[in-house]
C-alpha cells in the first residue's frame, strides 16, 4: 500500500469537490480516525496511508449521492491517487453501493468507522459538552439500540463492520471513541474556518 499524493494534495482535492462544512468534518474526522487506528493496531509505518484513505473515502458523495463509490475512482485518478488506495476508496462502501469487497485490515477498520463515527458524532451533539472527551460506549450502545437516533446511521453496517473485524460490538464503540478524542480538538479548530 503506497501514497501518491501527500496529505496536502488530498485534502486539496476533497475541497474541489466538497464545500459542505458537513462533509468537510466528516473527512476529517474519519481521516484522524483512521489514523489513530494504524498506530493503535500496529501500522504505524501506514499511518498516512490510512489517514490519506480516510480523508478521501467520500470524494464523490456530496456531488454525486445516488452514484457514490462509483464516480470515486475517476476524481481520486484525477488527483494522481494509487489504484491501492483507490480500491481501499471504494470497499468501504461494500454492498451499499460498491462490489469492491474490504481486503485488507485497513479496509474493515474503514468499512466499521466511517458509519459508527457518524453516530457517535450524533449522540456528542446532544450530550451538554458537546463532545466525545466525556462519552462512554455505554452511552453509544443506547443511541445504538435507539432506531430513531440517527436512523441515517445504519446499525447493520455497524454490525457487520465489528463482525469482518472479528471485534465485539462494544469494542468498536470503546475504540472508536477514543479515536474520535485523538482529533476532536485538531478538526474544530480546522472548522472554525467555515464558520467564521
């Protein structure tokens, strides 16, 4: 698995086809996810690689809803991405919107992540802090259980995500929380820019 392109020219190229401040977050949060993951899980010499993969996962999502994972490769080969990471880009919609099925440990983390950050991003918004410093997976398995909360949110996936893992339910929400804390402070201050 090789980089291409340098975090810089990836986050450049996200820009060219997302304005949502939305999914801005998301990339970024699912990027310092990704990242956290390598260096927990014993890649740390891939790191940027899954980092890079992470900020990118959803490149054609905001223009392209109904055609997401397949309009990807084109944008991602655009900005001179590796088919490497480009079929790492497209497994996490495995079975949603992709037949590029996750291979590599990389791929599962991603396929796991990228859906449970969303609702543990829900359920931080309604907490007083709004934040994940002081969530517990305790808090995360009720708004799990809870169809209604962030019903956009697709608990089989979730599901499934720990399954190709191997991993229990509660310990993708425990790691992933604490994923979400490595970049929490990092991505609000990048955010603040489209706010201001």
């Amino acid at each position: 698995m090789e980089n291409k392109i340098t975090r810089e020219e990836a986050f450049t190229l996200l820009k060219k086809y997302n304005k949502e401040p939305f999914h801005i977050q998301h990339a970024l949060t699912v990027e310092g996810v990704m990242r956290w993951y390598a260096n927990e899980l014993g890649y740390q010499e891939e790191a940027e690689y899954w980092a890079i993969t992470g900020l990118l996962h959803d490149i054609d999502f905001e223009l392209y809803p109904e055609e997401h994972c397949k309009k990807a490769p084109a944008l991602l080969r655009e900005g001179h991405v590796g088919e490497d990471m480009i079929h790492s880009v497209c497994s996490h919609g495995f079975g949603i919107c992709s037949d590029v099925e996750p291979e590599h440990e990389m791929e599962k983390v991603l396929f796991a992540a990228d859906e449970l950050t969303g609702l543990i991003g829900a359920a931080a918004l309604m907490r007083p802090s709004k934040s994940v410093m002081d969530m517990e997976a305790s808090s995360v398995k009720k708004k799990f259980k809870d169809k209604k909360f962030a019903a956009g949110c697709s608990r089989d996936i979730i599901r499934q995500g720990a399954e190709n893992l191997g991993w229990e339910l509660n310990d993708l929400f425990e790691k992933t929380i604490l994923a979400m804390r490595s970049c929490e402070e990092s991505i609000g201050r990048e955010m603040e820019k489209y706010h201001s």
